[in-house]
C-alpha cells in the first residue's frame, strides 16, 4: 500500500501488516534471556532513521510508580511534589502529564487538592485495573485519561496470566472498548514490551488500537514500557530489544502517531536515560519519568534528567524552572528524609564538587574549567570545594571566597597567608589520623580562631 506521510512528506509504501501469531508455546527469547547468564544484545544491522518529533515532553510517574518503591507520600507531600513539579514543567507543559493512584481515601483526596490548584499542566491522569469499580473512580473525578495495564510478553500472557495471546488480544481490547464507552481516553502500557514477540504480538494488537482510534476519533495511546531495562539503543541491534526499532517499528507498522507514543523505562542496566532520550530521537514525543528516578528496583528514568536532555536536545528551557530542580532534591532530603547519594548527577550534594587540589586551582582561576554549566544561574548550586587531605592551597581559597560569598574586589587568592595558616592546621589534622572531609562549620571555626578581626570582616564582606 503506498500512502502519503503527513509527517515526512513523501510517499511511503507498506505492503505488510504483521498478524496476530496465536502461538501454543510462548516465546521466551531463550537465546537472549536464559536466564542464567546475562541478556545478550543481538545485531542485525537493520538501521532505523532517526526521526524526533516537533513536539516532545515529558509525563510523570511519580506518585504511581515511584510511590510503590518508598514509603508511601502523605497527602500534603503528594500536593507539594505536584507544586514543585508545576513549577519545572513551565507555562508549556513539558511536563505534561502526571498519573495517580485513586485507591486509597489519602490518594484520591491528594488528587481533589491537586485539582483544586487548577493547573493546566501536569494534566492528571490515573492508572486503574480492568475492572467496573475503577472505571467509575475515574469518571467521579472527572479524569479525561487513564493507563490500562495490557501486558504483551508472553512471560505474561503465558506465565503470569495463564492465557493464549488471542484471548489477551480480546480481553484487552474489550478493556479498551469499555473505557471509549465511558468517555475515558486510554492510555495502554504495553508491559515488558523488550521481552515481548514485536510482530507476533505487538505490532498487531497496536494496529487493533489504531483502528478503534480511528472509528472512535479518541487519540488511544501506547506506552511502551521496558519493564525490567532490557532495551538498547545501540544502531542495528535487533528487537525486542532495540529501543529504536521498537519505536519505528510502532509508527511503521501500526501507524501509531508520535504524540500517542510514549515511553516507560526502568534502569536496571544502567541505561535509563539514555534509552528515553533515543525513544524520543526515533518518534516518540513522550517519554514517562519520576522525580529523582524513584520506582521500582533500579527505578525510573529520573524527570530531572529529562529536563536537562530537552533542554541540551531543543537548545532553551521553554519555560521551564530548571531551579527547582534543586527544590524539589531538598525537599526530598529534608521533608522525606530520602537519602540521595552524593554524586548523583544535578541533585546530589557533591555533584559539582572537588576535592582535588588540581581541580579546585582551575576553579579558582575560571570555574567554567571545571563546572559542567553554570550550576549556579541554571540549578541554584554553585560549585564548591570540600576540604580534606588532597585540597592545598587552591582548594582552600576557593572554599573561603565560596562560603563567606566574598565579592569579586575581595577574593582570596591562594598566596594569601590566611590560606597558609588554615592549610597548616588541616594538614596537621591529618597527619594525626583524621580520615573524614572537613565541614564547614568546623573549617569557619578554624578561621575565627587564627585570625578573629579578619573573620569579621570576611563576615562583614559577604553581606555586602
């Protein structure tokens, strides 16, 4: 069949529509996935296009996926995290969307308050089972999405569910069809879809969907989730694994549009953002995140992360409030007491700090030798240098003029005897055994102690 490509503009040809493969015996993939080594990555050299859409975004899972990995958010935490989130996504929406539970009476008063605040984006959506009670939850609240969980493996199907992949294709779509009759637009996650037969099962029951969303005129939309980070992004490399040839091939063959595309992936290989990234580089507008990565087992591909990538992928911000960035990591720390590693990349407390005194020199001498942005105009958090054996002198300085903010007319250079003395009495610190970082408190004490007038007027310099 050859039709016209509104997106690309020439004409395409597709004579083949994969059909449904009611097998007997599920497909495991036993030559990728036995179990007891680990999945290989498989090539076939089938190079797909890259192909990002014009409008890209991000939806959260916060407080559905990633409330199942902690302990469980208060009703006003879940209200916050949803202001901080508001307030990163900007005025356009790039964070679009974000899914609740509404099975408990704390959950379902979050989203009234939520609601209340009248925010246009994160748009509220809702995650339910295939069941009338969950129908009616949705429609009570007046939620215009919901995800329908519609599992594709035959892990699944076969293992999980006890079912053929016919009677899953018909039971999932008698899910679907109940949501369009009750005015719901369904959003269907195709679980564990880097395990799953592509062409046996996948392709064809999104062509099904695609063909309610046309007889329905409702936008139906495929999450393709990678439930357990199985997904590669590496050129070539054959499905199910291929992140790019899932992508392509949804749009190629189902005809699935980019704005009904979008992806879920977890980081159980270490491949969580760079996977959601390429979704969106081979047609997938949307990609599903969590604050901080939260979720289960390795979690979710971190919002804050995404942020960064449309920014570095869009060359601007669009509006968005890249310092809450920063917000919403101290709120973690201090209202849920979560526990973030020091080096994780934007939030963490040391992810823009040295200790090393070569490193701390060059910072001394220009920062943007060794910043990877202007951390402090961009997140809030300059750079800083902590304290310890490896400091010398640059390290010093620079965390004097950096902790008492020391205007440029002020600044302290290494060849300052201050820097000398403070150095003499740190070195000798770990000469006699010590082993831990310096604090600041402790590093202000040693000044006041050496030179009390001019700790006052270090004092007195910063405030100005």
């Amino acid at each position: 069949m050859i039709y016209f490509s509104e997106d690309k503009n020439v004409l395409m040809q597709n004579n083949w529509k994969p059909a449904l493969q009611d097998v007997e015996e599920p497909n495991l993939f036993r030559d990728i996935y036995d179990y007891d080594s680990i999945p290989k990555v498989a090539f076939n050299f089938r190079n797909t296009p890259m192909n990002m859409p014009e409008e890209i975004w991000i939806t959260d899972t916060t407080f559905r996926d990633g409330q199942q990995s902690t302990s469980p958010f208060t009703e006003n935490q879940i209200v916050d995290l949803y202001k901080l989130m508001h307030k990163l996504g900007g005025k356009k929406g790039i964070i679009r969307q974000s899914e609740f539970f509404l099975y408990t009476e704390k959950d379902r008063k979050a989203v009234r308050k939520c609601m209340e605040l009248g925010y246009e984006f994160p748009e509220i959506t809702s995650w339910i089972r295939a069941s009338e009670k969950d129908f009616e939850l949705v429609k009570e609240f007046d939620i215009k999405e919901t995800g329908i969980l519609v599992s594709c493996s035959d892990y699944h199907i076969f293992k999980k569910m006890g079912l053929t992949r016919k009677k899953a294709l018909d039971k999932y779509l008698g899910v679907v069809k109940m949501a369009l009759e009750r005015g719901i637009r369904p959003r269907c996650h195709f679980e564990d879809i880097t395990r799953a037969d592509f062409y046996g099962f996948v392709v064809p029951f999104a062509v099904e969907l695609m063909k309610l969303s046309r007889e329905s005129g409702v936008p139906i939309k495929i999450r393709a989730c990678d439930t357990l980070g199985y997904g590669v992004s590496y050129p070539g490399v054959t499905v199910p694994r291929s992140v790019p040839g899932i992508i392509n091939g949804l749009q190629y063959y189902a005809e699935v549009p980019p704005a009904q595309l979008e992806w879920h992936g977890h980081n159980d290989f270490y491949k969580v953002v760079t996977n959601a990234t390429t979704a969106w580089l081979y047609g997938c507008s949307s990609v599903n995140c969590s604050l901080l990565g939260i979720g289960e087992r390795t979690g979710n591909c971190p919002v804050e992360a995404m942020c960064i990538e449309y920014a570095s992928l869009k060359g601007s911000n669009d509006g968005m409030d890249l310092k809450a960035i920063t917000e919403i990591a101290e709120y973690f720390e201090k209202e849920l007491q979560y526990v973030i590693p020091p080096r994780t990349p934007f939030i963490g407390r040391s992810f823009n700090t040295t200790r090393a005194g070569v490193h701390a020199d060059g910072l001394l001498k220009d920062e943007e030798i060794y910043n990877i942005f202007n951390t402090e105009k961009i997140l809030g958090k300059p750079p800083i240098v902590c304290i310890d054996s490896h400091s010398g002198l640059a390290g010093i300085a620079y965390w004097l003029n950096a902790y008492y903010a020391l205007p440029e007319e002020h600044r302290i250079d290494k060849k300052d005897p201050l820097v000398a003395e403070v150095k003499a009495v740190v070195d000798d610190l770990y000469a006699h055994g010590r082993t831990t970082v310096m604090g600041d408190d402790e590093l202000d004490g040693i000044v006041s102690q050496l030179e009390p007038k001019r700790h006052k007027e270090l004092e007195i310099f910063g405030e100005a």
